[in-house]
C-alpha cells in the first residue's frame, strides 16, 4: 500500500490524526513556499520528494539507534506548516544539509541559496504528512501506520512524496 493510501487510511480512521484540514494545510504551504521563492509547484514537489529520501534515511536511523518512540517524537515535534530550523537540524548535521542542498539544486534546477531557504519548511511538511497516521486515542509506539509505511518501504529510493501531494490535491478538489 503507497504512502497516500496509508494516509486516506488514515483519514477514515477516526482513531488516526488524518484529516482532509490537514492535507490542506500542508497542500496550502507547498503553493505558498513555491509562490514566495517564484517556482513552480511541481518542482517543490520534486524538492520535497528528494528531501523525503533524506527524511527517511535520517528517521530509519534514529528508530534504529532508538526505537519507535523516539522516530514517533521526532515526527510529532517537528511535524507542521512552519518553518522550523529546529527540525533541520534534529534530522541533518551540517556536512550532510551542505549535500542535501547540492543533490536537491541539482535534481530540481534551483540554486543552492533558494533550496537553503527551503529546506526549513519543506522538513515540517514532510512529517507533518507523516503524523497522519498517529493514533489520537493510544499513541503506542509503532503505532503510526504512515511512518511505518514510509519508514518500511522498499529501499529503491523513489519516495512517493510527489504522487502524495498530487494525489491529496486531486482528493481534495473531488471532496469539495
């Protein structure tokens, strides 16, 4: 099951944090942040998608070292619409950001300053679709079906981060 799916799962599941309100926020801040830096919306897609892989490298690790509490507690501190440079660095270190920077500036076309710029609300955005699948009544550990599925995914490197956001627009136009 994609990562969308997980999260319609989860908007269906009232036990779940999903929410159509949700979806739209995250879907709202993705056109501002390309409105305000002057780029398409589907090359900040394809910025999220790439910072997505990272996101993911980076969570896997802190439930390797730490458990599934503590990717949880990350996902849920950092998770919003916001820039929040806190976020970045909970997740990167300072040699990696500089190589996030160039591979998202390479595979997108933008430079490097505005892909900096970026990058602090992009990392919210990408957890706050992650804690969709959060458990509003027990919040175990392990418990979010969206981290796991973005977490658990096959290794091929394609995060599906843009088929995400497409696919919530498409939803979200068809709901209203």
């Amino acid at each position: 099951m994609g990562l969308f799916d997980q999260i319609l799962s989860a908007i269906d599941n009232p036990n779940q944090q999903a929410s159509p309100s949700q979806l739209g926020g995250i879907l709202s801040a993705v056109e501002q942040l390309s409105g305000n830096h002057g780029v398409d919306a589907g090359t900040t897609e394809l910025a999220m998608s790439v910072l997505g892989s990272y996101v993911r490298s980076a969570l896997q690790d802190v439930r390797s070292q730490s458990g599934d509490a503590q990717a949880q507690q990350v996902v849920n501190q950092f998770s919003g619409t916001n820039p929040n440079p806190q976020a970045v660095q909970s997740l990167f270190g300072n040699n990696q950001l500089t190589q996030i920077v160039q591979d998202i500036a390479q595979r997108t076309g933008l430079n490097n300053s505005t892909v900096q710029a970026m990058i602090p609300i992009l990392v919210p955005l990408v957890l706050n679709l992650l804690q969709t699948g959060s458990n509003t009544q027990n919040p175990a550990p392990g418990g979010n079906s969206v981290l796991n599925a973005f977490l658990d995914a096959d290794g091929d490197g394609d995060v599906d981060i843009t088929d995400t956001i497409s696919m919530a627009s498409r939803f979200l136009t068809h709901r209203s």
